[in-house]
C-alpha cells in the first residue's frame, strides 16, 4: 500500500501491554488512549461542532451508510468534504457501513459482492459493498476510513463467523485497490472473528500482511460479555503490528476502556455517553453516575460533578436546573448532558494516558475499581 497520512508513536508502557501514544493526522495530532466522539451524520445531537471540540474530544467519528444515505457522498465532496460542510476542526475517521450489515440484519441481504440495503428512511433499496463504501468515504474525506467488512452476531455458529472472516478479507483486498485517496486518508483494517481465537489469528494472520496503516478490533460489545470481550482482546492484540494504531469499535463503558487499555488498544468510539444523556443519565468519577431525571433531584441546587469542568459544570449550572431542562423537553438539558459525558470520557482516557506516562497505573487502576479491580500483569 501507499504511504498513508498517519503516524504513530508509542510514548510510553505500562504493565503487559498498556500504552500512551502520539496520532498524527492532518488535521489533529490526538495523544492516545483516546475516546472519539460518535457524530453519526457528521454532528453530536443537540451539540455545535464548537461545543464537542471543547470537550477535548481529537476525533469525530461519521457514518458512511448514513452519511452516503442524506446528504450524500456526491454533495459532501462539492462541499468541500466532511471538514468543510461541518466545520468539525479535528480530526475524522468515517465507518465503512459494515456494522449496519449486523444492526440492520432485518433490512440486509449479503452476497459476495456487497449488501443489499431497505433504506430506514423512505424504504428504497441500496446497495454497499467494498468498492462503493471506499467510494462514498473518499467523498466524505475524513483522515481515516474504515474497511468495509462483516460483523457476524453473538452467538453464531463458528462456521457463519468463519466464513465472515474470510469474506471480511476478501473484501479488505477489494478496499485497498478501491481507494483513491491513500496518500490523503489512511484506510484500516478490521480484524473479525467472534469469540474465537483460532478465528481471530485466522483474520490477524490475513489482514496483517496487507500492510494497513492501522488495525480495528470488530465484532465485540454485541453480547458477549465482558469476560468473553477481555478474553478476545487478550488473545488478539499480540498478533496486532507493535508500531500501529490499534482500535477497538464500539466500545463502550468506562470500565471496558480501561480494560481493554490494559490489553493494548488506543482508540474506541461508543455512542453511549451521548446516548445515556439523552435520557438524563450522566457519569461521576471515577464509576458512578446519575439519572437525573428522577424526583429527587428536583431540588438538588449542586452542580452534576464538582471535580468536572465541562461547560455544564464549570458554568455551575444545577442539578435541579438540567432536570427542569429535561422533563420540560428543552434542548438545552440534552446539551449540558451530552457535553458533561463527553468530557468525562476525555477525562478518563487523559487519566489513562498521564498514568501510564508517569508509571503510576496501578495507582489508577485503584482509584477507579478499588480493592477488586484487575492489577497490572
């Protein structure tokens, strides 16, 4: 593969294979572990493109099916690229669709050529396959995109998930001479395989060989567990390049981002800190959090965290005031919460990364499961 616009430098370790890195992207250099924000349609709900920066967040994450659906790949390069049309000052990574090949399984059909799609917004067909995800993604023109591959559910057969694997790297192929833009967008590689080992080196042992400029981990947070989840990531990292990126999609909670920091990924994504405040849950450090939607907080005049500087909090904006927000249905209660979450996973993932620099993680580590949380290997 051509050179692609990335690189990476691991900084500092801790434990078996915890790490702090440097991601440098043409339009932001993002320390690492870092979290990126969902923005599936190129926006944060209820959120300016200003207020999401403030957050600390480096990434923005867009999705192509959705992206490629309304507006359209076509319109968002007349104007000028993703960057341009939201004005997002960071860095992009756009998802190749893939995952709606297993969420929107009712509305699918795969063959080997691609997906077969019933639109979720007027019920007219499309198709996505390899070459029209790279297609639309070199459109939208984010620094990175993602290869379009098959998500098999949990549970499934062995047999389904490996012939997932192997269409997920007959596809990856089929990605690589499709972009157009490699000396612009650094395109990566998604390992599959479920649950299982074996699969996963099957997939590893393909993919790695293909010289990605980095390396997702796909097809976890589906059902399967935590176990199974710190188990999987134990067993593929290692088979994972050293001096490149490793991300691991969709995940996810608190506790699943440092855990699987501890394994070796430096970069997730999740929609859940944006989804759960839209139902007034917010998070408080280090594991607890708030709904704050229930009567109790009717008049609870303390801010949501005090040890939090999010614009919510910094502003001193009350507890009881986002509630009020929130059950009178103004949108100004999902921003305050949306922002705050945010910024609680930027702030988690810089803790992260300032303790692995000053190799005090197992001080971290502490603090933020006690007594019963894992201890570095």
């Amino acid at each position: 593969m051509s050179e692609a616009p990335l690189r990476f430098t691991v900084e500092a370790t801790a434990g078996a294979a915890a790490r702090a890195g440097r991601l440098v992207l043409p339009h932001a250099v993002v320390p690492t572990p870092t979290f990126m924000v969902v923005g599936t349609r190129a926006a944060v709900r209820a959120c300016t493109v200003d207020q999401v920066a403030s957050t600390g967040a480096g990434i923005m994450l867009g999705n192509t099916f959705h992206l490629g659906l309304k507006p359209g790949g076509e319109r968002v390069a007349a104007a000028g690229g993703l960057h341009e049309f939201s004005r997002w000052p960071r860095a992009m990574l756009t998802d190749s669709g893939g995952y709606q090949v297993f969420s929107l399984a009712e509305l699918r059909s795969i063959k080997e050529g691609g997906v077969k799609f019933r639109s979720p917004y007027d019920g007219a067909y499309m198709e996505l396959g390899p070459e029209r995800s790279i297609e639309i993604q070199n459109q939208l023109g984010a620094d990175i995109l993602m290869a379009f591959d098959e998500c098999a559910p949990h549970p499934a057969p062995k047999d389904d998930v490996a012939r997932a694997v192997d269409r997920t790297t007959r596809w990856a192929e089929r990605c690589i001479k499709a972009h157009d833009r490699p000396s612009e967008q650094a395109l990566f590689g998604i390992v599959q395989g479920g649950v299982h080992p074996d699969l996963r080196a099957r997939s590893a042992e393909a993919l790695v060989p293909m010289d990605f400029p980095g390396y997702a981990v796909g097809g976890l947070s589906v059902g399967e567990g935590p176990k199974l989840m710190d188990e999987t990531l134990a067993a593929t990292c290692p088979l994972l390049p050293q001096d490149k990126p490793r991300y691991l999609m969709g995940v996810g909670k608190p506790e699943d981002i440092v855990r699987s920091v501890l394994r070796g990924i430096d970069m997730f994504d999740c929609a859940l800190p944006t989804r759960n405040a839209r139902n007034g849950e917010v998070f408080l450090w280090p594991r607890g959090y708030l709904r704050l939607k229930h009567a109790r907080f009717t008049d609870d005049h303390s801010v949501i965290d005090p040890t939090c500087d999010c614009l919510a909090c910094g502003l001193g904006v009350q507890r009881s005031f986002v509630r009020h927000l929130l059950k009178t249905g103004e949108l100004a209660g999902l921003t305050y919460c949306s922002l705050h979450n945010l910024r609680f996973y930027q702030r988690l993932t810089a803790r992260l990364r300032r303790a692995i620099v000053a190799g005090t993680l197992d001080e971290f580590l502490f603090e933020f499961f006690g007594e019963e949380g894992p201890a570095l290997e």
